[in-house]
C-alpha cells in the first residue's frame, strides 16, 4: 500500500498549494478599499480595550480627535465606523440616506423585539412605512400633542399587554367617539379596519407599545433628572427660567424662548458606499456621535457650561433633523417619530417644576459641588441620586 500512499499525498499538497497561490493572487488582484482610520487594534478582540479606559462615549470622542471625524473601530467581527462631525453626518443622511435605513441588529435583539415586528429594529420596508405612519398620525401627532391626549400609562403594561389588549377591545365595544381613544383603543381600531397593505396582529401591537415605551420611560426621565441638576448648580440659570415661566404661564402668553434639551444613533450600512472619500462596507455599524457633535467647539461656544440661551435667536440649530450640529432626535428616514410627543412632554414636565416649586438642595451642599458624573448606556444618565426639597411657589 505504501506506493499508493506516497502519491496521493503528494498530488494533494500540491492541489492545495496552488489553490492557496491562486487565492492569494486573487486577493492580491483586487483593490483594497480605502478605510477610515482608526487607532491600533489586537488581533482578537480588535479595538476593543480602547473602549475599556473610561466611559465610551467619551473616549470615542477623545479617539476621534486624534483620528477623524470617521473612524474605524473593530469589536471581535463587527465593524464599526464612527461619525463624530456634522459634516460628515449631512454627507451620510443627506447623500446617502438609502444606505444607512435600517438598524443594528442581532440575534438577541430579535429575540427581545420579536423579530422587529415593532417599529425601532424593523428593516425599512412596508411593515416599516405602517407603524411609522400610524405612530405620526394616530398617536403621536401635533394634533394630540396640542389636545393634550397623552397616553395612559399602566402600572402593567409590560407584563399583561394580552389582557390589556383584551379589555381595551371589550372597552371599545360600548363606546363612540374619538376623544376617548388612547394608544391601545387607536391601535385596535385600526386592526379592525384591515385597509392596510401590511396586517396589524397582536404580535406587532404588542411590540410597538413596548417600543413606544420603552423610548419613552428612560428618555424623559434621564432629561429632567439632567436639567434639575444643571439649574441647581448654576442659580442665575434657575432664576431666569423661572421669571420666564412666570410671564409665559401667568398670562399664558407665547413662550420667549425654547429651551430644548437632549441623545446616540446607530444605523447599519445596506450597501457599499463611499463617505468623504472613504470606502464604507456593507454591513459596518454607523455610530453618529450626537454627544460629540453637540459639543463641537466648530459650532458651538463654551461647550462644558450650561447656558440655555445659546438656543435663542432665529440662528438657532434646528433639532428636528434639518441641522446636523444638533440631532437630540436623530436623523435622515430613521428620526424619531415621536418628536411633538417628547417634546411637548419635556416642556409641560420642566415648566410644571420651575412655576409651582422653589427647589433647594440639603444642607450643606453646595450647589458648585453637584457630583455630575456620568453613567454610560441607551442615555447617558447621572450616577448620583439628585436630592431636592420642593418648596411650594404658586398653588396647583
């Protein structure tokens, strides 16, 4: 048998030594793409001990400084371009909004969102198109913002969405009229019509409440607990603000000023495109920079001090995605449809504060001395528990 072993090796070594050859010719061949930069990576895990040093939104903006507006950073297999000017974001929104339609995504995320049946990880299509158009028309548009139909939140929404959506359909059967409706009833009604190119089933009612909740509850909380503490630490900011609410609310006058506060976006690249002169790959998670960009000194003044009135004037960025140097709610097919809604919410939330209370800090405590140390996450929230005594101003 040993004249037959020695051959048969033989011809496949070298079968799979000219088909490594070809390969490599191959690869040799074909341009490479030009990437962006990005800062030195191991061979396993990529860039990821970057990420470790500090907070990551942090040390991205850091890394960005040295590096670009658009970086490249690998985490294990994900690549991972992060934008971190406005410039470079009105080139990928603007220019190449098809490219960048839909969400990061992942098998655990579909798991928890049920296979982007609800609206923030559905790929861009039909099903997409449905719920973005039920959520501005329906729920939350100007129209029920102006009316002051909020929705009803529930103590269980989470865990008993199927006999909620039980009891709203049994609700809805003995009542007329669109004024009553909420969130639950306008969906229902809706399902029951069928006059739409995609079905609206239980599933995918159940996912866009969640989705609409789960975006509002962290969000809004994490802005007035920033705000309050950024009021107490600069007093003159507070009285001003309060006189304000004052003329505003007192002779329900039109409001002198906009004070709009802030939040990170994360798209995935459909198809290969070019970006200032970089090649992006398909399939690259985009990560805009909201926090970075909203402190760029190219369009920004005294970036690290609290000053609201840096929104005032017609100069002013817009916020609802015209202006790049300022997106709270993100930007290009995939802007929050919630806007009005957040909006309206964290206005009426913060003017209620300012106009019925006097806020004052234990004793003590200085209002310089307000630890404001951040916690990374969806929304960057505080790390200390803001403490304030409310001292009744003018009478609910």
């Amino acid at each position: 048998m040993e004249h037959f072993t020695l051959p048969y090796n033989y011809h496949f070594g070298l079968c799979l030594f000219l088909a490594l050859l070809l390969h490599a010719v191959l690869r040799a061949k074909k341009p490479r793409p030009r990437l962006p930069p990005g800062p030195w990576q191991l061979p396993v895990t990529g860039s990821l001990h970057h990420l470790l040093r500090g907070l990551p939104h942090r040390t991205m903006r850091d890394l960005s400084l040295r590096h670009g507006p658009l970086m490249l950073l690998r985490v294990c297999e994900r690549v991972a371009i992060v934008v971190s000017s406005a410039k470079a974001a009105r080139e990928i929104y603007r220019g190449n909004e098809a490219a960048f339609s839909e969400r990061l995504s992942s098998p655990g995320i579909d798991e928890l969102c049920r296979h982007g049946q609800g609206i923030v990880f559905a790929p861009y299509g039909d099903h997409w198109r449905l719920l973005r158009r039920i959520l501005m028309t329906e729920l939350l548009s100007a129209r029920r913002v102006e009316a002051g139909r909020a929705e009803r939140q529930r103590q269980d929404t989470f865990r008993l969405m199927d006999n909620i959506l039980k009891t709203q359909e049994e609700r809805r059967m003995g009542r007329d009229g669109d004024d009553e409706q909420d969130m639950v009833d306008v969906l229902l009604r809706i399902q029951k019509e069928g006059n739409m190119r995609v079905s609206l089933s239980d599933g995918v009612i159940r996912a866009l409440l969640i989705d609409v909740f789960g975006a509002a509850l962290d969000t809004t909380t994490t802005i007035l607990q920033w705000a309050m503490a950024e009021l107490m630490s600069n007093p003159r900011v507070m009285q001003r603000v309060q006189s304000e609410a004052d003329y505003v609310l007192a002779r329900h006058a039109t409001r002198p000023c906009d004070y709009t506060l802030l939040r990170r976006s994360s798209l995935k690249c459909v198809q290969d495109c070019k970006i200032q002169g970089y090649d992006i790959p398909r399939g690259a998670t985009m990560l805009t920079k909201t926090w970075a960009i909203s402190r760029d000194p190219k369009y920004w003044y005294e970036t690290k001090r609290f000053m609201p009135e840096r929104f005032e004037g017609n100069g002013v960025a817009d916020f609802r995605g015209l202006d790049f140097e300022f997106t709270p709610f993100g930007v290009g097919r995939r802007i929050c449809p919630g806007i009005d809604f957040a909006y309206a919410n964290v206005e009426i939330a913060m003017a209620s504060l300012i106009y019925h209370f006097d806020w004052e800090l234990p004793p003590r405590v200085d209002p310089r001395e307000i630890d404001m140390t951040e916690v990374f996450g969806a929304t960057v929230r505080r790390k200390a528990e803001l403490f304030l005594h409310p001292v009744p101003r003018i009478p609910l």
